[in-house]
C-alpha cells in the first residue's frame, strides 16, 4: 500500500509527519479563525458527562446521544444538553 508523503491544500502543502511546533499551529489556528470565525469555548462544569457525551456522540447522531445521555443520567440531569 503507497502512503502519501505530502497533500496540497491550497497554496499550502503539508508533508506528513506535520511538524507541531507552536508557529505551525499558531498559523493554522489564525487560518481556521479566518474561515469559520472564533469558536468560543463552553465548558459545561462536569467533566465526567462531557466524556460520556463525547463517548456516546462517536457512534450516533446528537438526538439519540442526547437520548441515551438522558436516560443515563437520570431525570436529575437530563435537560443537560
């Protein structure tokens, strides 16, 4: 099987592995941001339900991880999401 050693994207072309130094990742966040706007951080405050949610989101769609999170949970949390 033949892996690629580089993709282009764009005017940019990255070359596996890609190196993950801070001015590369600075550069790719600036970019995103310039393309999709600042994405605003929303912690829920409980870790161990956004593992559950993130685990349960792999596998299905939001409406059904939302379902199973809540019958999980129980009725105390599940207006959760």
């Amino acid at each position: 099987m033949l892996v690629p050693t580089a993709f282009h994207y764009g005017s940019w072309q990255v070359k596996y592995p890609m190196p993950l130094d801070r001015t590369t990742i600075d550069k790719l966040n600036a970019r995103l941001k310039r393309a999709y706007g600042p994405r605003p951080l929303r912690p829920n405050g409980d870790p161990v339900a956004e593992l559950i949610l993130t685990i349960l989101s792999q596998a299905t769609n939001d409406r059904n991880r939302d379902r199973a999170f809540a019958a999980l949970a129980g009725p105390s949390r599940a207006g959760r999401t």
